[in-house]
C-alpha cells in the first residue's frame, strides 16, 4: 500500500447511536458498524458489524444515513490516512493516523461471525491509541 489510502469513522446518531468505520481497499470503502465505542486501549475488544461496501465517492459526506442499523444524521468524526500492514480473508492489520485516532488495530472474523447475516467481527486495538 502507497499510505494514501483513506479512512473515515463516521457518528451515527440513531436509534442506537454507533459509529461507522470505512477503510479504503481496492478502490471502495469497506464499512464497519461499531455498536459501542472504539477501542483505544491494548487488546481492548468490541463487536464491528460488517456492512456494505460503498463508493468512495461518499468518503467525506456528512448527512443521513441508513445502514442496516439504523438511519440517522452520520457526522465525521474522524479520518486521515492509514496503511494496511496486513488483509487475509478474515484478518486485517492496520494502521491509522488520524487527528483523533491514531493507532495499529486489528479485525479478525471469527467462525462464529460467519454464522451471521452481517458478518461479526471482533476489532481491537493492539498497541494503545490516542
């Protein structure tokens, strides 16, 4: 990866307010719905609930968005760049610089979150973040 690759966390006000993580890869956004907050500390864990993929198009819009779970005003609430230090079919290291959230994290899908309609992953911060 070139480092010019995009990520953006939106706040999603909702029902069930949550945030939404998008990573650039492959020329879409590959998105997250984060239920809870972010992990910020080691090896702190939270469910991310993979959703669809989206159009880049879309990085920097603030405004309503439906996403399965929910529709509400989605306000950035974060982005920058990050690098991508690894991508397997269920495991994916990277590495975020941000002007909140600058860190390494880490989502593994688990066999059990395949089992789901929307796949469930885990997300956790492998070295703290500020």
């Amino acid at each position: 990866m070139s480092g010019t690759d995009r990520f953006i966390i939106h706040r999603h006000n909702t029902l069930h307010p949550h945030y939404d993580l998008r990573i650039e890869i492959d020329g879409i956004l590959k998105s997250w719905i984060i239920p809870k907050s972010l992990p910020t500390v080691t090896k702190e864990k939270g469910i991310a609930i993979q959703d669809k993929d989206l159009e880049l198009s879309i990085i920097y819009m603030n405004g309503v968005i439906n996403d399965g779970y929910g529709v509400g005003d989605a306000e950035i609430w974060d982005s920058g760049s990050y690098e991508l230090r690894e991508k397997r079919s269920s495991k994916i290291i990277f590495e975020t610089k941000g002007s909140k959230l600058s860190g390494r994290f880490v989502l593994l899908l688990p066999s059990w979150g395949r089992l789901s309609k929307k796949r469930l992953w885990v997300l956790f911060a492998s070295q703290s973040v500020r």
